[in-house]
C-alpha cells in the first residue's frame, strides 16, 4: 500500500499509521511499497524535484535481522538494484525492471504517473521477494534495509568470477577491451561455421526447452492480444450500454414531461426500469472489465519472465563463448610455445631470449588456463541456473496459468450473473412485460 | 417468406408448396412476400434483367373477394403503388417504401441484393397491410389482387379534389403552372410575414403534437445512434471472445503436445474447456447481438414513420396553402368587379363591354368559389386525417416501444443467463478450479 505525502524528503521516517498489512506466505519476504512519497527535493546536482518510495518489507528468513523495515528508495536505487542483480545473477530468471520512462521529465509533474512508477515498483519488488534466490541475494537485502538516503550496493558481495583471470592474464594493456575483441572474432568464426569452435553447446534437453520457450512465447504473445482485445471490447461495451440507458433515461424524462394519462406515466415508468437496468449493467461491464484487466495481466508479467529468460540464456552463450576463446586463446598459445620450443632445440644449449620467451608463455597458459577454470565453472554454475530455473518456471507457469483462468472463470460467471439478475429482476418488476399479451412479432 | 426460384417470369402461376403459413391478426390481409423470384427475363425496352416478387396475401377482407392470392410484382409496381398511395392518401402516414438503390444496375447480379430488396419489400407490403385506412385501399387490393405481369393501378379510385375546380377555373391556359406560381407567391408573402394569409393553420393542438413530434424524432434518431453503438460494441465482444477462445485452444494444444506428465495433461484439458466457455460464450454474444438487432430496428421503423408524419404534415400545409390562394384570387377578382362595377356605374345605361367583363369575372367567382370549398373539403379531410393518425400513432407507439423494450430486456436476461452457465459450469466441472488453494492474489 502506498499513499502519497506532503512531507519532506530529508525525514525518512516511519509512517506507521498508513501501512496495511498484507498476509503473503511465510517462506517469504513479503515486500510491500507502501506509502509512496511523491516528495518533491532538490538534488545537490542541480536537478529539480525526485521522488522517493516508501518501502515496508516484511519477513521471517532470518538473515535480515529483523521481521520489519521500511525504508526509502527512488526509482535510481530500483534501476541500480537491477543492475547488480544482473551482474550478480547470471543464468537466473532476474525479474524485468520497470521501464525508465523516456517521457519522465515531462510527466515528473503529474501524479498519475508518479502512482504508475509506485505500482510498477511494487510489482517489481515483489517479484523479487518471490524469486527463490534472488530473495536471500546480499543485493535485495541491503536495499532493503540500508538505512538513509544514499545507498550504496554492497560490492563484495559480487563473487561471480566474470573473467577476473583472463584480465590478469592479459596484465594491464587494455585487458578487458583485448578479450571483448577476441570474443568478438570467436562469436564472427562461430557464426560463420568456418571454424568449429573448440567447445560446443550439446546440452540438447537445453536447446530443446529453449525452443519450446521461444513457441511459448508467441503462443503467449498471441493470447495477450487477444486479451487486449477483449478488454477493449469490454470496456466499449460497457460504455455503450451506459450510454444507451441515458438515452432511455432522456426519452423517458421527454415521455413523462409530456404525459396526460396515467398509463403513459406507468409506461414512462418501465421504460426508466429499462433505463436503469441499461446504465446498471453499463457498470457491471465496467467492473468486470476492471477486474479481468487484472487477471489477464498475469500474460503481460509472463512476456516479462520470456524476456529474463532470454536474459539469461544470452549469459549462458556469452559465458560459453567465454570459455571458447579462451580455449582458442590456449591452443594458439600451446603452439606458439611448441614452434619456439621446436625452433630452439635446434639451437644446442639453448636460445636464452627463447628460453625466457617460452617460461613467458607457459607462465601465461597457467593463468589462461586458471582463467578457462573459472570460466567453466562460471558457465557450468550458469548452465545450473538455467536449468533450475526452467524447471522451477514449468511448475509456477502451469499454476499460476491455472490461477489466472479460475479467476477469469470465476469473474466472467460471477458477472454473467449479476447481469442476468439486474434484466430478470426487471421482467419480474414490470408487471407490463409480463401482463401484456402483445406479441412480440414486429 | 420467399425462396429463390430458377423459372421463367412468364409463368406468374402458384407454387404452393413453397409457401409457409403465417398467423396473423385476422382483421388484417396477411401480406407474405413469398417465394421470391430473381428471375432474369428480358424486357421488350432492351433492359437486360429484372426479378419479380412472389407476393402471398391471405386476408379476411370481404372487398377481396377471396382469402389468398398470389401474385408476382416487380420493384418498378412497387414504386407505382407507393405514388399512388401518397396522392390517394394525403394527410396520412403512408409507409415509406424501400429506397430505389442507386447501386441498383451494379448490384442486381448480387443475390444478396434481391434477397434484401425481398425483406423490404415484405416489410413494406406489411406495414401497408397494417394502417387501418390503407389496408381497405383500392390501391393495394389491385395490387395484391390482379393477375399478370402488367400492372395498371386503378386511376378512378383517385376521387381526392386536388384542385380539379381550380384547374377549371384557370380555364385552358396553363392553369396548373399559374396556380403553381400564385401558390409560390401566396408561400413567399406567407413567409415574409408582410400579408397576413387569410387562411392561418389555428389548430393549437395539432401544432402542439407537430412539435412535440419534432422533439421526439431527435429522442429517437439518439436512441437509435446509441442502439447501433451497443450493436457494434456487442459484435465486437462476441467476436474477440470467440478468437480469445481460439487463442486458448491453440495454447491447450501446444501444452497438450508438450505434456509430459498426467498433471500436464489435466491441466491442459482444465484449459481446453476454458477455451470452449470463450468460444461458446462469443457464439452467445453473437446470437445475442442478431436478436438484439431485430428488437432495435423497431426504432428506425419509428424514424420512417416519423418521415411519413412530415409527409402527411406538409400534405397539410400545402393544402392550406392551396385555400389561401384561392381566397386571395377570389379576393383580388371581386375586387376587380367592384371597381368595374363603380366605373361602370358612372355611364348611363351601362357600358356593354364592362358588362360583359364583370359577367366573366362573376362566372369565374363562381368557379373559384367551388375550387375553394373543394380545396376546404380537402384540407379538411387532411386535417382529420392528420388528427387520427397523431391518436394512433400515439397508441401504437406505447404499444410497440413496451413490446420493443420486452423483447429486449426478455433477449438480456436470457443470454446473460446463458453465459452465467456456460461459466458456472466450468467452475463446477473442472475440480482443479473448485480444490487448488492457492491464492488469487496475482
């Protein structure tokens, strides 16, 4: 729950008063991003206005020392959250951000869109909280309960061996920027098929699943447009409806102005009944449409996991092709050393620079190789990220699909309903409708 | 009803076993354009195609002669039936027959086109057989009666004055365009307020339903905007629900294909029969909406016999006009004879050329007199006629407005009804929905 504040953001204190609790399963830290603060501040950088979110979270894991904090945080601490959970996180599912909403500084002013951002952060949050990892990561943790305005995301907590080995290897001349090259030339010769790369993707339960995934995805593409379609089609009829029985209601308030006899006034009478009923289920159309808004969203919040999905088979790919270059990067070294070696034991006692050059060489395969280590392990630790992952998305989709088509069912019956009883009631109260014997055949 | 039927137009027989038997109020000649005939023959003016209608009539009219009789008419009778009916039938509200299409010569291969030019021939031939004045018509029992393919309407049956005497009077100088002219400007000076006519329409009340008339045809024509709106917007939901359905049922289908467990496979069907409740449930829209169709055309019904009320109105208006001229003229020539009479008085003995002038003029009082009480007669008809068709029209529109709204709300409820179903049966059906307890919470 949130609200908005007219408090400064200097005081990031607790609201006590304002939080309504919210019953989530025990097993989890139940995030809630309450009480928003619409606070406009001024930023020493000279910007104008932010906006800070209040965020209560509560939870029994007991590595948060406590069972409640609220704390809070602007949509910058959301966007660098996201970012260290996708460093940190390689091969998960990591929950899609909110989107940074180009039109943000022009819309800073309006509240609907500072409730929009409010809402779509507490979804956010709590899907993370719902995530079996990501809810016990260092990362949610403390910015979840880091006190004060400025947060700074705890760095050592990133343990992900993310190539540190090959930027050693590769000493202080532009490391990082040499690798990226290589991986680049190696992704070129892969793609081009010249070359079969030393290492392969063969996992085939895995290349199976992504496909599948991909298929679902357009499957679920395809249901969330038809969905919108729906929605749309709901809502036009709810108005139309409505709008109708303002129609009836105006000829009814002309029949009635211009009544002599009593029957036209008991007449003008039902036709407001009809009127009512028209403008009644208008609403009921609305409400529907509301709530089935709700439910079909659960396809918008799938779009989002395929896209973490694909998230993190590209990190699996880029992990494996770290693995090939420098397996590349080995071979080519080996031979280098095996040419010099050969090229010396020509030489009797030996060509000292030679020599030097291979101890130079072998000293660097030990650090590539320390390097292809740790990313095989990267990728491995990423290949076991997918695959739980993928295990833990069949189970949740097929209950959370089941869970969204109760409620749509149960919300389609349950309106049908209500709009069968505002028309039956009608018949039974018009006694003309029932009475009259006119046929019914123009 | 009517049944296409590949048989030459020159045999305008029977076929009798085409023809389904409508009840009917027995007062009334039951019209039933039956077993329509696109038959394309060739005319002796070169025309290419033309089709004729095969008209049933069943009545128990005792001027009939009969109590059924089957005909076949072409559009072009149609048409000349309507022309007479409006100059027969001045001051009543003679149905509007179906618009002569300008996409007629492109369209007339289209069955479509017939069988539409059918229905509305249907409709029109029962809302004639419908007006207690018309029903009895010379006109329409010729129409409906007269065997063979040349239809002659009766021209003695045209016993309306419609200035018979004036044309006499005119004498044989292009009186019809002279008294065209003197009415124009009799209507200009009207206009322009400078003469107050000699004959105003004082009937408070008539124009007091005149304008109430007004007032009620913008009722309608809004009504009738939000009642095509509720059509469309009912079309639309039947459909996105039905391709929502579809949309299910290619998911089931995937899901099913992939499944790999029991529990897969249930979940899969629990999803199929979402998918038939959406699919049934926009075949109910659809069905809904047809129906729905039907009920609301009662108001553009109202809207055509609001055009024919204008009709008869101006019917009305002219014929005032017509006695306002008249007595204008008679004005003008007595005038006239006074002041030949006085010049004529100052001579001794008499001026035998004035005379004879003012006997001529006297001769023509004479005859525009006798225009001018038949022109009284007329309008005096048109006025009763004008007064009993507001007293019917204001009985039967109550009557059809509470049938409309019946049939209406009645075809609500029933549907709604059925949705509620389709869904209730669902939740009961599919135990998955009824036992998991998990929260809907999403």
């Amino acid at each position: 729950m949130m609200k908005y504040e007219n408090q400064d953001d200097g005081d990031a204190g607790l609201h006590e008063s304002q939080d309504e609790m919210e019953s989530l399963p025990l097993d989890e830290p139940s995030v809630v991003s309450g009480g928003a603060t619409p606070t406009p501040g001024r930023e020493p950088t000279g910007r104008t206005t932010f906006y800070t979110y209040l965020i209560t979270m509560r939870t029994n894991i007991q590595g948060f020392g406590g069972s409640e904090f609220i704390v809070r945080r602007r949509f910058r601490d959301v966007v660098a959250l996201s970012e260290r959970l996708s460093e940190t996180h390689r091969g998960f599912f990591v929950p899609v951000r909110p989107d940074k909403s180009v039109v943000e500084s022009q819309m800073m002013q309006s509240e609907q869109f500072v409730e929009q951002r409010r809402a779509q952060v507490e979804k956010y949050l709590n899907k993370l909280a719902a995530h079996p990892v990501i809810r016990r990561s260092e990362e949610l943790r403390a910015f979840l309960i880091t006190r004060g305005r400025v947060l700074q995301l705890p760095k050592s907590v990133d343990v992900s061996p993310k190539q540190p080995s090959v930027v050693a290897a590769e000493g202080r001349t532009g490391g990082d920027l040499m690798r990226m090259f290589k991986e680049l030339r190696q992704s070129v010769v892969n793609d081009w098929g010249r070359v079969k790369p030393l290492v392969v993707e063969e996992d085939k339960e895995f290349l199976e699943r992504k496909e599948w995934l991909l298929e679902f995805e357009q499957q679920l593409s395809n249901l969330s447009q038809q969905a919108e379609a729906l929605v749309k089609a709901q809502q036009d009829i709810g108005e139309t409806m409505g709008e109708l029985g303002l129609a009836f209601v105006k000829l009814t308030k002309f029949e009635t102005d211009e009544a002599v006899f009593n029957s036209q006034r008991v007449r003008a009478a039902d036709m407001k009944n009809v009127a009512t009923a028209a403008v009644k289920s208008g609403r009921l159309y609305r409400e529907l449409n509301s709530q089935t808004v709700k439910h079909l969203d659960k396809l918008h919040d799938y779009l989002g996991v395929m896209l973490a999905a694909n998230t993190a088979f590209s990190d699996r790919s880029s992990a494996l092709l770290t693995v090939q270059t420098l397996s590349t990067e080995l071979t080519s070294l080996k031979s280098r050393i095996e040419k010099l070696e050969a090229a010396s034991s020509k030489i009797f006692g030996g060509d000292r620079s030679r020599m030097r050059k291979i101890e130079e060489l072998k000293e660097t395969v030990r650090l590539t190789e320390d390097a292809k280590s740790s990313a095989v392990r990267e990728y491995e630790g990423i290949k076991e990220h997918n695959r739980s992952e993928l295990e833990r998305l069949d189970k949740e989709r097929h209950d959370d699909f089941m869970c969204m088509l109760r409620a749509f069912v149960l919300n389609q019956a349950g309106y049908a309903e209500k709009m069968a009883n505002v028309w039956e009631k009608l018949t039974e109260e018009t006694g003309e409708y029932a009475r009259e014997g006119k046929s019914v055949n123009f």
